[in-house]
C-alpha cells in the first residue's frame, strides 16, 4: 500500500487543495492529509483544530483521505504514518522553485520522495494569503473554497466583528 502525505497550512484549505486531494486519491492507496502551523507565515486566520475540522468537511466523499494535524518537521510525521511520499501542489511555474528546495531537503533528511501535482489553470491563481484577505475585507470567496469553508469563515469573521472597516 502506497500512502502519500499532503501537508500544508491551509489556511484556509481552498478549490486548488481540494483539487491536489482528489487527483492523489486517484493515484495513491491513502492520503493523510497534515494540517502544519508555519511559524514563517504570518497570523493564522484559524487554529490547527478548526483547519483540521474545515478540511474533514470538505472531504468527506473523497475515499481513502484522512486528515492529522502537526507541529513537526513533515518527515517525521511522514515515518510516524508510513508515508512513502509526500505531496506537493504547484499553482505556477514560481511555485516551484521553493517547492523542489524542500522536495531535496525532506529526501536528504529521510529518503522519501516528493510528489509535484500542478492544479488545473482554473485554481492557479488561488492562495490561501489572498482569501484570508479578502475575506477579511468583506469580499465574496465562495468560488474558491469548498461549502464548509466558506459557511465556517462567514461564521468566523461576524463573530470576530465583520470585515475591516474600509472594505
């Protein structure tokens, strides 16, 4: 049995994710998809707990995927599941340049090989950075995430007070 490992902040997990997801369950016996906190990127818009909760949504008809969450180097929770391949997604050529950096790192490190999947050119331009902004501002996202994650940010931004004034 093959088990990929798909990590990431995701935050929040948007169409482009869901994508990479569902053509690795294509290929792949399981998928585990990690929900990371990057200390590298900035505030997060949700906890660990809720992108996990966001993402469990989101792909529940999506069989053989399962989601974890980690404060770890990816590697490690890869030998902890058994994965044998990691999973990266690629939006545009730019992407990967930082991606095949960490593709080398994690195989020096572990020996597990990183998978590329590019999104269609219908998510390329998707970044969970531009739909916390958005969002944030008061603009419509609901075409780029999936149901549960629109209806859980909605959620999130009125009870954190709406969007920012200005918007």
């Amino acid at each position: 049995m093959t088990l990929a490992l798909y990590p990431g902040s995701f935050d929040p997990f948007h169409n482009g994710h869901l994508e990479v997801v569902e053509r690795a369950a294509l290929i792949f016996d399981g998928v585990v998809i990690a929900v990371l906190r990057n200390p590298q990127k900035s505030q997060a818009l949700f906890d660990l707990e809720s992108r996990r909760a966001m993402i469990d949504e989101s792909i529940s008809n999506v069989a053989g995927v399962t989601v974890v969450s980690m404060s770890t180097l990816v590697v490690d929770v890869a030998r902890e599941l058994g994965a044998t391949v990691i999973i990266r997604g690629l939006r545009v050529v730019s992407d990967f340049e930082s991606e095949l950096q960490m593709a080398q790192m994690n195989r020096e490190l572990s020996g597990i090989e990183t998978v590329f999947i590019p999104t269609s050119s219908s998510h390329s331009f998707i970044a969970s950075r531009l739909l916390r902004e958005v969002a944030t501002y008061g603009g419509d996202i609901t075409k780029f995430v999936p149901k549960p994650v629109a209806a859980i940010i909605e959620e999130k931004l009125a009870a954190d007070g709406g969007a920012k004034e200005g918007a």
